[in-house]
C-alpha cells in the first residue's frame, strides 16, 4: 500500500518532505532489520536450544511446582521465568517451543504454497471453467474463519504435528491462490510471455521459467507473513486443547496450562504469549521491510 | 446491476452448499456415525439393525440429501450426541450471546478505527499517523488469546477493575469486547486510512481546481461520508474474522456464545451441534459478504463491470 | 483454431491473384479476426470488434513490407496472426505454400522458427528475471538449434550482430536502455535464423534519435541474412527508409499499397494522402505537400461499429454519396499498386 504524496497545505499539516519520505523508508528498514534479527534469534534458538536451557523441558518435579521467576521475591535464580503446574522450567520449555512453532510455521507454509500457487498458476493462466471452478473454491473459503473449519479437521484426522500441519497448510492456501492468479493473469499478456509463445516453448516451460519467476516476490512477501498468522493458529489450536498434545511444549499448550493458573501464577500464561507475539511481530516486521523492498522492483519491471 | 446481483447471490448459495456438504461429510470421515451413536457394547446385529432404523445405511449422497432437506425446510440438524436436545435449539439458545459480543466489539472497533483512520489519513506521516500504524503492526502479530489472557490478568486479577468470566452485567462484557475488538482493529484502521486517502486525493484535486479556500470543516465533513462506506464494506468481510475471533475471546472469557459451544462440541464429538455452528456461521458470512459485495458495487461501479 | 466464418472467401481483390506456391514467401488472403465482447450473465457475446476485417497481401523473399496506420486499425492484430498468437476468424496464410492457420501445435513449431517478431515495449519484452544470454539463447537450447557446448559462442556471435559487447551476455534486462533492449530483442528473434521478421512498431517507444539506428540495423542485417521483413508501425517516416513497398490500414481494412516511392509520389488515397502531409521528415516532393497540410477531420470510427460504406468516409475530405453506401475493394490502379477508393473507380456494383 505505497502512497503517492500529495501536498495540500491546508489539509496536509505534515506535509510530507522528501526528508521524511527517506527517513520513513529508512525506519522501515530498520524495522526490517529489528525483525530479521528476531527471527534470527529464533533460528538460533530453536537450533541450539538443548545447549541454551537450564533444564529438562519434560522434567517433572511436583516439590518444585509453580515457583516464581527469578526477579520476583521468592523466586530462585536457577529458574529464571519460574516452573509450572508439573514443576517443570518455564525458560526451557519456551525455547523448546521455538522448534515447534518454526517447524510447523514452516511446514504448513511450503504445503500452502504448494497447493495455492499450482492453483494459482491454472486459475491465471489458462482461465475459462478452471479459472471459474478454482476462484469459486477460493471464495467459499477465505470467506470463513478458518478455525472451525482446522478444528473440525484435526477433530477429524486426530491431534499430531502432522496433522496440524495438514490442517493448518489446507486451510491457508486460499490466500496464495489468490495472488497468484492476479500476477499470472497481469503476466501471461507482458510481451515477452508472447514472445516465449512464438518461439514454440511448451506451456509448461513458459510456467516454469517465465512466469513463477516473476511471480515470486509477490509470493515471498506474502509467505513469511503466512508463516507469522501460522505460527499464531498453531498456537491457538494448542490452545484450544485441539492442536498439539501435552506434554510437547508448545507455546499454545503452555497458554493453555498457564489459563487454568493465571489468577495467581501469571507468568505461566504471560510469557508463552509473549514468545508468540515477538516471534509473528519479528516475521511480520521483515514481511512488512520485503514489502517495502519488493514494491518498487515490481513496478520497475 | 442486476446481474451483478444475480451473479453474486448464486455464487452465496453456492458456496453455502459447499459448506454444508463439507460439514455434513466430516462426520463420515472419522468414524461410523452409528457408533457414535450406541453405546460401546452394542452388538454387530444391534448395530446392523439400527442403522437401518435410523436410515444409515443408505448411501451417503442420499443420506446428504436427506440432511440437506431437512436443513433447508425445517432447520433440523438432528439432535445433539452430548445432550440429548435438538442441535438446533442449542444453537438458537447460544446465538444472542455471540451477537452482543460480535456488536459490542464492532461498536468498540469503529469507535477507534474511523477518527484514528481519518486523522492518520488527513495528517499522514504526523505522529498520530506512526503511532496508529505501528499499533496496527502490533495488532497484527498478537495473538488474540493472549491479550486476552493478559487483559485478564492485569485488568481483572491485579487491578480489579473488571470481572473476567461470565455474561451477567455489562461490566462482563467490556473485557471480551476489548479482547475481540482488537482483533478486527488494526485492518480497520487501515482500511480507513486508506479509503480516505483515495477520497482525500480526489478532493485535493478537485479543490485545487477550484478558485479560493475551502473550508476544512466541510472537507472533514465530506470525508466521513466517505470514510463511512469502506467501513461497511469491511464489515461485511471481516465477519468471517470476527466470527473466528469470537470463537476464541469465548473460550478465553468463558463467554456463554456459539463460539465456545463449537469448541466443546468439536472437542467431544458432537458432530450435529457443529454442522449447525458451521452452517450458521457460513450464512452469516456469505450474507456479509454478500451485502458488502453489493454495497460496494453499488457505489463503485466499476465493480460491476469486472 | 476457430473455424472461418462462412463466408469467408472474398472476392479476389487481394494481390497478386496467383495460386499458393508461386514463389510468394508469405500470402495472405481475407484475414479476419473478430474479437467477441461478451456481456450479461451468461456471458453472451453481444457484439465483436471488427480488428482485421478481410485483409489481403504477399510477400516475396527479401523484400520489406511496411505496414502503416493509426493506433488501433488492426496492424498489430495482423503481426499477431501471422505468428498464430491470435487464431484468424477466418482468412488463410500460406508461408512458403502451406496454409499455416490450419496447422496444430505440433506442426506448427517447424514454422514458428521460421518465422519470428520483435516487440513494441522493450520494457516488458524482455523476461527481467532471466539473463540476456538466457534470453537469446533459450530457443537454441530448448530446439537443440545448435550443438549443445556452442550455445554461448551463437549467443556472442548474435549480440555482436546487433552491435553489442559480449560480455553484456551476463547482465539483465534492467541494466539496459530502451535502444539496448530492442537490440537483444532482434538478437532473440535472429537466433532462430528466420527467412520473415515481423517488427511490431519496433520503435514506437525510443527516443527519436535512437529509432534511426534500430532500424538502420535491421536493414543492414536484412541482407546479410535474407531475410524479409513486415515492419508495423504508426508512422510512415519510421517505414519510409527501409520498406519496398508500404500498406496503409484504416479500421481494420487495407486502403492503399504500393512500392515506397510510388506511395510517396503519388499516393491515390485520401488518407495516405493526409498521413503523408503529416511526416515531418522531408520526402520526395514534401515542401508542396507540406503547404498543403491536409488534416483530417473527427476522431477514428469505432472497429466495434465501423461506418458503412467505406469506412473512411465520416472523415474523408472527398467525400462522394457513393461511399456511405459502397465499400470500395482494393484494386489495382498501377504496378504494384493497389487502392480502395470510389474516386480511383472501384467497384459500381
């Protein structure tokens, strides 16, 4: 949503000066880069995180049960975020929520794009029955919440890792088919997708070389937001008891464990949520940035 | 116009259809319905025989037939596995609660996104402008059961402003409506913003044409008229979020609405009580979008044409 | 391929009435093509745009047809059939003698390498995402045109060709000028070794100063290959230099042809006769005609609902009764030279 700047001095009081425009673009890719790093901690962490936690994340130790954190009284320094219900150690096992959220983030994602761009592709490209048959599927789905529809799946299917990423990547392509299908429906009449035609290549070669290719900035933005909004449904299917089981830590669990305790013991509940939002608000900082970045090069080209 | 509308009501009760089929067919995917139905001892000829008392054991496209007429004529969705009621009736007792919440929450949300939306557009880049973009960016990555949560546990638990469960007074519903406000808040902003900046650049030109000043008061008053219908436009397309916001600020607040009723029901395998939930939900956001659909052709009609 | 209306064989007015296979590298006969506009709920086709509504020429080995007109009279929609990137309504093309508009994909692509079209847009002619070597060279590869290794030594003769540096193979499209892009444009449609070249106003979006030199290049490469060109353009200074004989379209029909310098000197139509008083560039006998500016009246008629009669009429400074009824057809009025014009006296049927 890039705006042109106008400059009406009796509506416009901060008038936009070229000075603000590079420093608002700047602060975009500052924010970009505050989210790259985000993410990158992420990684890290999710990569290390055995070396990294102070504990066992599946430990149990009823003696220690809902201990405080360490900067509140009463609570001791080698538990630093406190212990929950079964007196495990909060810290660990939000760093071991890393590995679950990115995995299923991830692997939900590549399933959307799979799906939602192949379709995509035929909607734009070939139009006709297909195009009408695909866009009518699109349009029954992205019109409704998505969580009944992965909840009655994962009711269905039974509640694994695999099964929340199938539900979760079924439920998500809508949107990449979507934008796929406008960008190869702006594309397939650009000259040198004419041009691939008069030199015979077959269709699939033009698909394949001419037009994903270009299409993929468009798609790489909306994917790591996707990841983000993925991130976030796991862990609310977690939630919700339909996602992922107990004892695996995930941040959605964890929430869910830390509702029953949040009178008294609030940083159970606390911070699991807020290792989810840092993480969709890194991602969605550097979707935001590539954004930035990859609009003009569109409209370059 | 007219097939605009035309086109646009077949492809609602289409994808009603589709919903319908899709929520009918989960039940035989799983498991044997009759199974659920009997108690686990049943015998294989008990079995055998109810089925055939109950039409089981027909076909299933016929058996969705059957379903689908009795949806439509009668509004029968069977009785509920858990509690021995018409799914129907359940569905109708829940129903208020989720609409005082999803209206509560919308009154909230237009509250704050049409004068944050107007002013960032009228005053872009000012600071007024950052601040709202940036809380939309917050918005957008928080999730919505942990604000919840915490508003939960700082309004109600360390200030004790506020009761956090239950629907008795209205002091019960500020905290929820809050919570599934700020779901929907930061696209509406947004939207708004947006919106007005595409009213605000016609304007501009216009009045720039035009000889002398124009009064900002009129400008401003101009503009909400605009402002107004990209708000009921993305109205009318976030219901599909509102509806899955509510489903989880229920759950959060133990908010006596469909939303929870579709969890539990899920959760324990009460298939009939879910294809209502599901249907109805599906009708409110195919009527939803529909309307907006309209609406916004209605007004641009470019829209029309496509 | 969409099936020919039925009638779609005119009365032989097209030139030269000789059967296919007489030494004619391309032949054109009664091309139509008819774009629907559909409407209503089902999609109903309401009426057509009337782009290319019979048209009729040929082209011999070697020689250069320019093809002229105002946007929108049909002249890019006639480069398009001809490459089969539309399907004729109806009408035939025989290339080298084989009616090309009845072939499928299959055998189609033997004479799509012999044929090839350069683009209007250099900004979006060529892919961005592929390098310029990839682009020159992805028909060699993917047509085994040349022996595997030796792909990237055709690419650097092809790039020296149209007057670039070989080490330009590794860069983009983006880091090129409008005139650059153009100029691999050619080296693309070089690389299949074409005998016909059409050029869709290949210079309609340079600079002035660089239209001269794209097509100065393409004569010169026109000789050394043999090839023969259809050169569309909006602007008869563009095709005078370099065509040997020249066509004027108006509204999807063909009002005039004839060899260059009989077109110049003695142009017979009304309108070839305005675009002429129009080029700034001096032409044979331009200083007279250049006092005698003749402008021409109203906009362009509408392909959806061309006039009757001959369609230039609403705008024709010579206007008779006879041309709001009669649709004059070409005929020919000298060597080589063919009008459709009552004044020319064309048909009183």
């Amino acid at each position: 949503m890039a705006e042109i700047p106008t400059s009406n001095p009796e509506i416009d009081e901060a008038a936009p000066s070229m000075l603000s425009l590079v420093l608002r673009k700047m602060w975009h890719l500052r924010m970009g880069v505050l989210g790259g790093l985000l993410i990158f901690c992420l990684i890290f962490i999710a990569l290390f995180c055995p070396y990294l936690s102070p504990h066992d994340p599946f430990k149990q130790d009823i003696t220690k049960r809902l201990w405080k954190p360490a900067f509140m009284e009463g609570g001791k320094a080698e538990y630093p975020l406190g212990t929950d219900h079964l007196g495990r150690d909060l810290l660990t096992r939000i760093l071991y929520g890393t590995r679950i959220s990115l995995v299923v983030g991830l692997a939900a994602v590549i399933l959307m794009l799979t799906v939602g761009v192949t379709l995509g592709l035929v909607a734009g490209y070939f139009g006709g029955k297909a195009d009408a048959v695909i866009s009518f599927l699109v349009n029954c789905m992205m019109g409704f919440p998505f969580i009944l529809l992965a909840m009655s799946l994962v009711a269905v299917l039974g509640a694994s890792l695999q099964n929340i990423i199938i539900a979760l990547g079924l439920t998500g392509w809508p949107v990449f088919t979507r934008v796929t299908r406008i960008e190869t429906m702006k594309l397939r009449d650009r000259e040198f997708v004419l041009a691939a035609k008069s030199l015979a290549f077959s269709t699939r070669r033009i698909l394949a070389r001419h037009i994903l290719p270009n299409l993929l900035p468009a798609i790489l933005v909306l994917a790591t937001v996707e990841v983000a909004r993925a991130i976030i449904r796991e862990s609310l299917l977690s939630f919700l008891g339909l996602g992922i089981q107990p004892p695996t830590p995930s941040w959605g669990v964890m929430l869910a464990e830390g509702r029953d305790y949040m009178l008294l013991q609030w940083w159970l509940a606390a911070f699991p949520g807020m290792a989810i939002f840092m993480s969709a608000l890194g991602i969605n900082l550097l979707g935001d940035a590539l954004r930035d970045l990859v609009d003009p090069y569109l409209r370059k080209t | 116009m007219r097939t605009f509308i035309i086109k646009q009501l077949i492809q609602a009760v289409g994808v009603c259809l589709v919903i319908s089929m899709i929520s009918f067919f989960l039940l035989f995917l799983n498991t044997d319905p009759a199974l659920l139905l009997l108690p686990p001892e049943a015998e294989v000829q008990d079995i055998a025989k109810f089925k055939k008392q109950m039409g089981l054991d027909r076909p299933v496209p016929v058996q969705y037939l059957d379903f689908l007429r009795k949806v439509v004529l009668h509004g029968d969705f069977g009785n509920s596995f858990v509690a021995k009621v018409s799914a129907a009736k359940l569905v109708r007792e829940r129903l208020p609660a989720t609409l005082e919440l999803a209206l509560a929450a919308l009154i909230l949300v237009n509250l704050v996104a049409l004068p944050v939306g107007i002013v960032s557009a009228i005053r872009r880049y000012s600071l007024m402008d950052n601040v709202a973009t940036f809380t939309a960016l917050l918005g957008q990555a928080m999730p919505l059961y942990w604000f919840g949560i915490m508003l939960i546990i700082i309004f109600g638990v360390w200030l004790r402003w506020l009761p956090i469960s239950g629907s008795d007074t209205l002091a019960h519903l500020v905290l929820p409506a809050i919570t599934l406000a700020s779901w929907i808040l930061p696209i509406n902003m947004r939207m708004v913003r947006s919106g007005m900046l595409d009213v605000l650049n016609q304007d501009y030109i216009r009045t720039a044409r035009a000889k002398g000043l124009v009064e900002r008061k009129v400008l401003i008053k101009h503009a909400f008229k605009n402002a107004a219908i990209p708000v009921i436009t993305i109205t009318g397309m976030q219901l599909g979020a509102l509806l899955g916001g509510a489903v989880v600020t229920e759950t959060v607040f133990a908010w006596p609405g469909l939303g929870r009723l579709a969890v539990d029901s899920i959760r324990m395998g009460d298939y009939p009580v879910v294809q209502a939930i599901v249907v109805v939900f599906a009708l409110f956001v195919v009527i939803g979008n529909l309307a907006a659909d309209i609406l916004a052709a209605l007004i641009d009609p470019r829209i029309r044409l496509e | 391929m969409e099936r020919p209306a039925p009638e779609c064989r005119l009365p032989s007015n097209s030139f030269p009435a000789a059967s296919p296979g007489d030494g004619f590298l391309l032949r054109v006969q009664g091309l139509k093509k008819h774009f629907p506009i559909y409407k209503g709920l089902l999609g109903r086709t309401v009426g057509y745009v009337y782009a290319v509504d019979g048209v009729s020429f040929a082209i011999r080995k070697g020689e250069t047809l320019g093809l002229v007109g105002e946007s929108g009279c049909g002249k890019s929609t006639i480069g398009r059939c001809l490459l089969r990137l539309y399907e004729p309504t109806a009408g035939e093309i025989f290339f080298q003698g084989t009616d090309i508009g009845k072939l499928n994909p299959g055998e189609m692509i033997r004479f799509r390498t012999k044929m090839q079209m350069i683009f209007q847009d250099p900004y979006s002619s060529l892919n961005p995402r592929l390098r310029v070597r990839e682009i020159i060279g992805e028909a060699l590869r993917v047509h085994h045109l040349v022996p595997e290794g030796d792909w990237t030594d055709r690419v650097r003769q092809l790039l020296a060709e149209v007057g670039l540096q070989p080490d330009h193979m590794a860069r983009y499209p983006h880091e090129f000028s409008g005139g650059q892009r153009q100029r691999i444009g050619v080296a693309r449609s070089l690389a299949m070794n074409p005998d016909l070249i059409v050029a869709d106003e290949p210079v309609s979006a340079l600079d002035v100063s660089i239209q001269a030199q794209v097509i100065n290049l393409l004569d010169s490469l026109k000789e050394k290959h043999g090839l023969s060109y259809i050169v569309i353009a909006h602007d008869l200074a563009v095709v005078e230099h370099i065509s040997d004989r020249i066509a004027v379209m108006y509204l999807g029909k063909l009002v005039e042809t004839a060899r260059d310098r009989d077109l110049y000197l003695n142009p017979k139509h009304p309108y070839t006769e305005a675009l002429l008083s129009a080029v700034p560039i001096p032409a044979p006998g331009g200083r007279e005609r250049r006092k005698s500016r003749k402008l021409i009246q109203g906009d362009v008629a509408s392909p959806i609902n061309p006039p009757s009669g001959c369609r230039f009429h609403t705008r024709c400074p010579k206007m008779m009764e006879e041309c709001r009824r009669i649709d004059p057809p070409l005929i020919e009025i000298g060597p080589e030279h063919h009008v459709a014009c009552l004044l020319q006296g064309g048909g009183r049927s």
